[in-house]
C-alpha cells in the first residue's frame, strides 16, 4: 500500500495535488528526482533511501516508496524529468510535458500551448495539467510531433507583447475565466443571482463586456489566483537560453510515471476550439437573430405590426405617426392587438398588465438604443443586462 500523501507533502509527482503546488517547490521536486536518480545509480535503492530519509526528515517507507517509483521509471528506458530536463513523451494522440512549472505555470502554459496549436492545426486541441506536467490531446495521432516541438519553442521564443496576447486570448476563454466571470457579474448585479446561463450565452456576455468594470475584474482576479504569467515567461525563455533542455521520445505505450498522470488528469481535458469555430458560433447566432421576427407596438399611436430584425433600420420608426416609441415582444402580433386595443380603450384586463408592462419597458430600450436592443431580446438577456451593457 502507497504511504499517506501527507507524509511527503509534494514531492512525488503521481501524488494528486489538494492545493495549488507554487512554482518554486514544484522545480524542488524535480531537483530532488534528478538528485535521487544519480544516487540510485551510485549507491543503490537502499542507501539512496535512507541518505534521503534523513535529508528531508520523511520516513523512511515513504522515501522507499518513492525511490521504488524511480527506479520503475528510469527501468523503462525513458530520461527521469526534472527541474533542468523538460520531458516530451507521446503516444498516439496524446502528449505528456513533464515541466515542474508548478499548478499556475502549467495551466498558463497548457491554456497558451493549446491555443496557438489550436490555431495551427485548425482543430480542437484538449488541454489539462497538474503541477509536474501538462497533458495535450491532439486531435488525431498523425501529426508530426516535430510540429509540437517548433510550436513550443516559437511560444518560447515569443516577445513579451505577444506573448501577453497569446495568454489573454487563451485564459478569457477558458471554463475557469467564464465561471470567474458570472461570479463577478452577479456580484455588479449584472447577472441575477438565480439566473442560470448557457455556456454561449456566457461566451457573448463575455465578448460584449470585454473591457468593462466587470471584465477588467473578472481578469484581474483569474491572473492573480489561478494563472501565472510573469514565471511562465520566465521558463519559457529557460528553454531558448538553455538553461533548461527539451527532450522529446516517442513510444507505443506511456513510461510507468506517465500512465499515472494520464491515468489522473486526461479525463479532465479541457478542449481549446478553434477561434474561427467560436466566429462561426457567433455569425449563426448573429444569422438567426437577424432573423427573428418581432411584433412591433407604437406608444404614440397605437399602431401594431411586426418585422424581421434584418429589414428594421438602425432607428426603428412608426410606419404610421413616426415615432420611435416602439415598444418590441416576441408575442404573436394579432394578441398583441387585441391587448393594446383594450389598453387604449382603458378596458384592459389584469392578464393584460404583464405585457403592456413590457411594451413600455421595451419602448423605453428600442427609442435610446434602436435595433440593437430587439437583437437581444430573442437572445434572452435580461432587460437590466441589455441596459447596462450599452450604458457602457
């Protein structure tokens, strides 16, 4: 049976992380593998483990424990990973970077990787990491390997403006940036709290807040607790001065310390799509809106019509008296009519107030901010999202 997790604390890296792992100890665990790699080789297992019993004031089963899973992996033929030595092994579809960059480096550096081999490739590429490693999925096994390494190394060799658009790009499309970000919307009491969002909805939100307080916030928060950006450009550039060496191996099957990784994280890779994907997305949401008929209400006069979004100019007007208080429902027209003639005719009824409630408030929207405020109404934005946003 493996010793308790908490008797070593991070050292092995098949261990599951609890907490995020900082970069500095991270690298110290891939000092002590090449450390304790040599001394096995020197003196054997059984010195090995009791020198560093002693040095780390860890049990000595627990240290045996760990030099048993290095004496496994180094048996398999494949170079122990460490804080000097970054590890590239594949099999098939699947990549394994062994970085020790800690939990934030790697999932800044998986996040960044998987965008610009997204972008690249034109498919989408899955991403996921620990605090040693970073996992990728490629989209199929063909690709040439050779591709990965020229794309690391052209993100490693990347200046610090690019390298700053690359990772923005990556993180505010990440699951961990759009959950931040409904958090900090409903904290602006952008988003009611009870609302419940799709994962498209939130994308648009995102895209049409880029900028705002709440966007600003939302990244300020995600750069200082769950991404790292100045020690991932750091090790990055490791790799181009050669402090730091990449070794890249290629097999059938993953080295013993490997299959725990992939055994641990891949079923919770995170798919990086392509961006022309995600335009694709918007342009057909953009098609269908632009589609949607509305049944258009005049406040002034009384008039009653509707029309696709697509055929209403930039300032919707009153074909009738040229008003433009118009009030805009996706409510079938002939209902409507029968609604506001009650209304005008001062016979409404109570089932009636919920709707003439909307026109006025919809008017109120269509008459200061004109055709954009009927796209969103078929989106089902809420009115106080729709008028914060173009208050902007």
């Amino acid at each position: 049976m493996a010793p308790a997790k908490d008797t070593i604390g991070a050292i092995p890296s098949w261990v599951g992380e609890e907490i995020p792992v900082p970069f500095e100890v991270a690298q110290d665990v891939g000092s002590i593998k090449e450390e304790m790699s040599n001394y096995i080789i020197k003196v054997g297992p059984e010195v090995t483990a009791d020198v560093f019993s002693m040095k780390l004031g860890v049990s000595r089963d627990t240290i045996r424990y760990v030099v048993d899973k290095i004496m496994e992996h180094m048996e398999s033929g494949v170079p122990m990973p460490s804080h000097r030595l970054v590890l590239l092994e594949r099999v098939g579809d699947l990549i394994v970077l062994y970085t020790h960059g800690g939990t934030l480096v790697n999932r800044t550096i998986a996040r960044i990787l998987g965008e610009v081999l997204t972008e690249r490739l034109g498919y989408p590429v899955g991403v996921q990491q620990d605090a040693y490693a970073v996992i990728l999925q490629l989209p199929r096994p063909g690709i040439d390997t050779a591709l990965i390494l020229h794309t690391i190394m052209d993100v490693a060799g990347m200046d610090e403006r690019t390298f700053i658009d690359y990772a923005m790009r990556a993180i505010t499309r990440t699951g961990i940036f759009k959950r931040k970000f409904v958090h900090v919307a409903r904290r602006f009491n952008v988003i009611k709290k009870d609302r419940e969002l799709s994962d498209l909805a939130i994308t648009n939100l995102i895209e049409l807040y880029k900028g705002s307080p709440v966007f600003t916030e939302t990244l300020k928060e995600v750069l200082t607790r769950d991404f790292d950006l100045d020690n991932t450009y750091i090790f990055l550039k490791s790799l181009i001065n050669g402090e730091r060496r990449l070794v890249t191996i290629e097999r059938s099957e993953f080295s013993p310390m490997s299959r725990e990784v992939v055994d641990k994280i891949s079923h919770r890779l995170e798919v990086m799509a392509p961006e022309r994907l995600d335009k694709l997305v918007r342009e057909s949401v953009k098609a269908r809106l632009l589609n949607e008929s509305m049944t258009l209400v005049c406040l002034n006069c009384g008039w009653v019509g509707s029309a696709r979004n697509k055929d209403l100019p930039d300032r919707p007007r009153c074909p009738k008296c040229g008003s433009e208080r118009l009030g805009a429902l996706k409510i079938d027209e002939e209902k409507v009519r029968q609604v506001v003639e009650r209304w005008r005719e001062g016979k409404a009824r109570s089932e009636d107030n919920e709707i003439i409630e909307y026109i006025n408030r919809t008017a109120e929207l269509v008459g200061r901010y004109g055709k954009l405020a009927c796209l969103h109404y078929p989106v089902g934005l809420g009115l106080t999202i729709l008028r914060n946003s173009y208050q902007r």
